[in-house]
C-alpha cells in the first residue's frame, strides 16, 4: 500500500512518539513535539529515556525509562486510544524495541508506522548502540510500513560495512529496490552525496524511485534527520505524497541549518527551529513534485 494519509483537515491526527527526550541541544523529542504541533497534528509522547543533552555533547546524564514504556501503552490501550501515526526513532535498549512493537499494534485503521532507524551517521555506528540492538532494529524495520535510514543505517540494515558509500543514482536504487524487498515498506534514504553541492534523498515505493535535491549548507546539526522525519510524518498525515513531503522536509531542514549557520551558535546546541515553525503552520500543499 503506498500511504497517502487522511485529507479531512478537520480530523487532527494523533501521533504516537516514541523516542528519547534530550533536554539540551534540539534534538529527540524537543524538535520532534515542536514540528508536529506546528503542523496542526496532536503530538503523544511516550519517552524512551530522559538525557541531561544529546549524546554528542560530552558528560550527559540519562534516566532510562524502559519500564514506564509497557504500562503506558497499557493505559493508552485501555483508553481506547488509537493513533494515525505511530513514530519510533533513537532507543535505548533492545527490550525497548520490543515496546515499539508493541507501539506498533496502536496505529488505526490504514495508519502509519514511520521507523527513523537511528544507529549511527557518517560511516560509524553510535556508541550507545549494541550489536544485539543494531540486528534487531532489523525486526522493527519488518513491521514498519515507512523506514528513514541515512546511508549508513541502510549499510546496517543491509548487513553491510556502515562506512559504505553511495556513489551514483543507480547505487542508491539498488539499496533502495533491497531495503524495500528485504522490509516491505517504503523506503526514505537520506544524506546522499551523489550531486556535488547538493543533499539528496531517494523516496522509493512499489519499485519506484523518486529523487529530491537541495543546496547543501555545510556543517553539522545534531537533530535536524529528527526534524526531517517529524515534517515527512507530519506531511503525510496531511495527505502529500512521500516525494512532496520529502521535498518539504528538505527544504525546512535547510533553511533551519543556513538560518543557525548566520546566528553563529554552537553547532553542538541544534537548529534554530523555533524562529521559522511558523512556516510549517500554514495549510499543506499537496501538490505532486
């Protein structure tokens, strides 16, 4: 099924998110929550863990929450509660993606589950990240109907060497044709560097590739493959095709990265999201790109 969401702007959607709350530095939870309230859905956040910052900023202090994780969605069951969306990301344990799963069981009727298969960037695996929690991301990525990997969580998931390039469109088809039969969902593969001077991603769904391009603006934001994923979701849920809602996704990202870069702050701290939410305020266009 390729998942164009409800077109009723009357009905808010729901989103189920499950992933870590960092306190400091625009990542997780903060951006995630932000994004998907500007976007008029209704944001459920159910945290994986609570950390002092992102793990990129040296000395972070975490609270694991795994424990809570059951019987929250016990009471939400209990509820009655069901979600448009449910939206995993960064996780902390491997008995945290038996909780995902568990999530996954409270999406509606025709809803979206969106896996952002968060285990590492830049051609390294993230510390936090087990061999046990890297195979079994490869169970969750199964149940998705939606799966956001960059390159180097595709090599993962692949069972490839993280550090392995993308060199060329065609490359990047391949990956994306073997993540789509190897997981039945749709595939999002992000950062590719194939176009110099440009950020690409392949949207690819029913062995169809789809190709999205902006202008790269040079430095390193942790959080923005967090915001990225929000504004896709949040696209979808209003009914844009996963190409638009990519291309849309994109550009957001950008200009938040070129709007931080002129501030002069801390890359270390995130984006500056907060001054440019507005835009993702207005109504959806749903126009095909």
């Amino acid at each position: 099924m390729i998942y164009r969401s409800h077109k009723n702007p009357a009905i808010q959607k729901k989103v189920l998110a499950l992933h870590d709350l960092s306190c400091f530095g625009r990542s997780s939870l903060v951006p995630i929550i932000s994004v998907i309230s500007a976007m008029g859905h209704q944001c459920v956040p159910l945290p994986t863990a609570v950390f002092s910052t992102h793990t990129a900023i040296d000395g972070w202090i975490c609270a694991d929450l795994t424990r809570s994780m059951h019987p929250s969605l016990v009471h939400f069951q209990s509820l009655g509660l069901r979600f448009d969306a449910v939206y995993s990301g960064f996780l902390g344990s491997a008995m945290q993606i038996d909780c995902v799963a568990e999530a996954a069981e409270c999406k509606s009727t025709n809803g979206i589950f969106l896996a952002d298969p968060v285990m590492g960037d830049n051609g390294a695996v993230y510390t936090t990240y087990t061999p046990e929690m890297t195979s079994r991301m490869s169970e969750l990525c199964a149940l998705a109907d939606i799966i956001t990997p960059n390159v180097t969580e595709a090599a993962i998931l692949l069972g490839k060497c993280p550090d392995a390039p993308i060199r060329s469109r065609a490359e990047a088809e391949d990956w994306c044709a073997a993540l789509e039969a190897r997981y039945h969902a749709q595939i999002v593969l992000t950062g590719l560097e194939i176009i110099p001077d440009k950020v690409m991603v392949a949207c690819h769904a029913a062995g169809h590739t789809e190709w999205v391009a902006h202008e790269r603006v040079g430095g390193f934001y942790p959080g923005t493959g967090d915001i990225f994923a929000s504004v896709l979701l949040g696209g979808l849920l209003a009914g844009a095709s996963l190409p638009a809602a990519a291309a849309h996704a994109g550009g957001f990202v950008r200009d938040c990265i070129a709007y931080t870069a002129m501030c002069g702050t801390d890359p270390m701290y995130g984006v500056q999201l907060e001054p440019l939410l507005n835009r993702l305020c207005k109504p959806y266009e749903t126009k095909e790109v």
